[in-house]
C-alpha cells in the first residue's frame, strides 16, 4: 500500500487528530483519510446527549491502544469534524497506528 499522506502535527504533550465523524453507522471504522489529511471515522452512536463523542473516544482508545484519559476533543465538540489530542504520543506513531486500522 502506498503511505498517504495527511498531517499531524507533534504537540508539547502529544499529537493532534482532525477527524470527520459520520454517526449512526453499521459499525465502528476508521474509513479512509480525506485529501486534507482528515481522517473519516464512522461512529454506530447517534448525535444525540454525547454519545456520538463518548463513542468515538472510547473507540479511537481502542484502536490506538491508549487509556482514553490520553484522549480529548479540543475542537468541534458539537460539529462533524473535530479536532482530537493524543497525549503521549507522537505524530508518527499515529500516523502508523492510523493507517494500520484502515478499512
């Protein structure tokens, strides 16, 4: 597979994710990786009190293999697309981690 290319940015304490949410899918899945270096993300929880948050990430956790207090939406709670910061982790093994869990 050729690597693709999108960015992620070290910070002082981690790396920052922005992600495009599609909720109230068949399952949990990281999709694919949009030409601007978001990654598309299906969530099986509705919009609805949270939950869609709480879902992905519980799942991003998961997939990452990282407690999910090393998770926090910074950005665009409310929205499709936010903004994820990773603490204790740097940019490219979350590039690798992500492209490891492709669909």
């Amino acid at each position: 597979m050729v690597p693709r290319k999108y960015h992620l940015h070290d910070g002082k304490k981690g790396a920052a994710l922005a992600v495009r949410v599609t909720p109230r899918a068949s399952k949990n899945e990281i999709l694919e990786v949009l030409g601007d270096g978001t990654v598309k993300v299906h969530i099986t929880a509705p919009p609805v009190d949270g939950r869609a948050n709480e879902t992905l990430v519980k799942f991003l956790s998961e997939t990452l293999d990282i407690p999910i207090s090393q998770i926090e939406i910074v950005a665009g709670v409310s929205g499709r697309d936010k903004l994820i910061s990773v603490l204790d982790m740097d940019a490219a093994t979350l590039h690798q981690k992500i492209l490891d869990h492709l669909s």
